[in-house]
C-alpha cells in the first residue's frame, strides 16, 4: 500500500470514529446542554482538548482507549466550532 493510501485510510479511520461517536453521544460537543457550565463550545472542546493531553503526559490512558485518535478527534471537532469565527 502506498503512503497516499495509508494517508487515506487513516483520515476514513478518523471520520468513522467521530461519526460513531456522534452517534453515540450526540452532537454534544458541538451542541453543548450547559446545564453546568456556561462556556462557549470551543472553549468546552479545549478543555476536552487538555483533559487528554494531561492524560496522555501522565501516562493514564484508558484500556481500548486509542488517545491519538482522540486528540485527533478533539481537534477536528474544535475546527468546525470555530468554522464561523
């Protein structure tokens, strides 16, 4: 397989797993409840963002867990909240 399709494979490993997660979750990074908080999405996606980042540091991953997709996945999902600003 070529680098372009690992690339390319890659980026579809990435797009199923939001896709199932919004499935899962719901668009509740994107559409917050702020039934606690009162912050603004993106600000709520960075603090997602550090929350896995400081895991990721102190080497406190979950089982199953595939942390660099995660991070990934936070960070797409801060570009589209921050697709209007």
């Amino acid at each position: 397989m070529s680098d372009a399709a690992y690339i390319a494979a890659e980026c579809d490993n990435l797009k199923a797993m939001l896709l199932r997660k919004y499935e899962s979750y719901g668009n509740s990074a994107l559409r917050p409840l702020n039934i606690f908080s009162n912050g603004e999405k993106a600000e709520s996606i960075r603090v997602r963002i550090d929350d896995k980042l400081s895991r990721i540091a102190n080497r406190q991953s979950f089982e199953g867990d595939d942390d660099v997709l995660d991070l990934l996945g936070y960070l797409i999902l801060l570009r589209v909240a921050t697709r209007d600003e």
